[in-house]
C-alpha cells in the first residue's frame, strides 16, 4: 500500500518508523509543518514533505495522527483533492460517524488507537470500523499487525483502548522507573538496574503473550511458601499497588470522557 500519514509528532514518526522497519511492499509519506526534525526517516526511504496534500491523491491509506482541534483545519485542506480514499484516524474521541459527517461520507473511515511502541514492531493497536468499511479495514488490520498486535473491537471501548494501549505505555514505563530506584538503593548501579527491570518486564510480558494464561499462573510459578516474593507482593499490595493502578486507569477514562 501507499501510506500517507499526516502528522508527524511521535506517534506519526513512530508508525511511519514500524511500516518502513516491518511491513513489506508498502511506500510511506510522512507530513508536518516543520519537518526539520523528522528529515532523517528519507535514510529509511520514508518520504518526508511539509505540504499535507503532497502525492496523497495516490495514497491507499491515508492515517491522521494529529490533534483534535486539527481536524477540521486538515480535513478542508485535503477533502477538495481526494476522492473515496480510506482514512485511518488516531485522533482521540474522535467518533467514526463524526469523522464520516466530516468527510461528507465519501470516504472508508477507519478509527485505530496504536502506541509508539509501533516503531519496534510491538504496538497494540485497536482498531474499529462499521461493517459497510470491513473490506477497506482489513488491509489496515493486516499492516498493524505487522507492527504488533491489533484487535478488532467495539468502538465504544476506543476511549478505554487509549488508556489501557497508549497511556498504558506510561504506566509500565513509571513500573520500571521505579524498580530501577528500588534496584540502586539494594545496590545496582542505574544502568544495570534499569537493563534488569526493563528485561523482567519483557520477559513477563513475553509468557503472558505466548502462554495465554492469567497472569496469577505465573506469578505462581515463582512464588514459594515463605520466600521472598510473596512478602514483597504482600507489602505493595498492603500499600496500594494494585487499587492505586486501577484508580489510575479509570481517572485517565474521566479524562478522555470528560
């Protein structure tokens, strides 16, 4: 496919990154006003351009990952040259039929929720769409899991797959920021803490994605009567650890329902 992404902050960078890296046969436009800090992806062969309509007439997809007041401003620039052209929109709480009153109902429309982690082949991304636009969505599905998982589900639960896929992002990231402290204070120094926690938490992860098993199956396997795991679970959950990451979750909800 020819992909035209517009938008290029993190995320747009980090899918434009994933396709170029692990998907085949597919060619990637990359637009933003500025493009001084993303020229380096043309050495992947990602073209990089400031001009939002540039070569998008020949686009198969072309994927928004720009900000919610952006919309109306982008989608005026590009509507007048394109024409039944599948959109793929990232842009958060952002409804399909919104997007497809906004397109005039002249396009597939398409929404995904990925993360950056798309730039190393291991985004989840969600992705829905009304069945009249499944066959122009399943190529889509079929691109995002090359750059890691991507389940189809109900886009009432959009707004919960931007808090568990991509803000999720932060919060495994702030567990491994704190067991890297905690590994300096028993005695590593940063750089071997952060290496050790980052590589525990791919590895559970890793089992979790292979096994398919609750994740209390394998905290059994490495939690033995009167060992050293168990008192330290014991001890986060005495204090919050779990109740505190739910609490987050569902405060970041709020947020994005408002």
């Amino acid at each position: 496919m020819k992909v035209h992404i517009i938008g290029g902050g993190n995320l747009g960078v980090s899918i434009a990154l994933g396709i170029a890296k692990f998907s085949k046969n597919n060619q990637v436009t990359i637009t933003r006003r500025n493009t001084a800090s993303i020229l380096y992806l043309q050495e992947l062969g990602i073209t990089v351009s400031s001009d939002n309509k540039h070569n998008i007439q020949e686009a198969d997809l072309v994927i928004l990952t720009i900000k919610p007041y952006q919309v109306d401003t982008v989608l005026t620039e590009i509507l007048p040259v394109i024409f039944n052209k599948t959109i793929a929109s990232a842009v958060s709480g952002l409804a399909i039929d919104v997007l497809q009153n906004k397109t005039n109902q002249e396009h597939h429309v398409v929404r995904i929720m990925p993360n950056i982690a798309a730039q190393f082949g291991e985004s989840a991304t969600c992705i829905s769409f009304t069945e009249k636009d499944r066959a122009q969505a399943l190529p889509v599905v079929t691109l995002f899991e090359d750059l890691g998982t991507a389940p189809i589900i109900d886009e009432k639960l959009m707004d919960a797959a931007t808090v568990l896929g991509a803000c999720g992002t932060a919060y495994a990231l702030r567990y491994i920021r704190a067991s890297m402290q905690a590994g300096i204070e028993i005695g590593f120094d940063s750089q071997t803490a952060l290496a050790i926690a980052a590589q525990t938490v791919k590895g559970a992860a890793k089992m979790l994605l292979e096994e398919k098993v609750h994740p209390e199956q394998l905290i059994d396997r490495v939690t033995t009567p009167q060992g050293c795991t168990i008192v330290g679970l014991n001890e986060m959950e005495h204090n919050g650890f779990s109740s505190s990451l739910i609490k987050g979750i569902k405060t970041s909800l709020k947020q994005i329902k408002g």
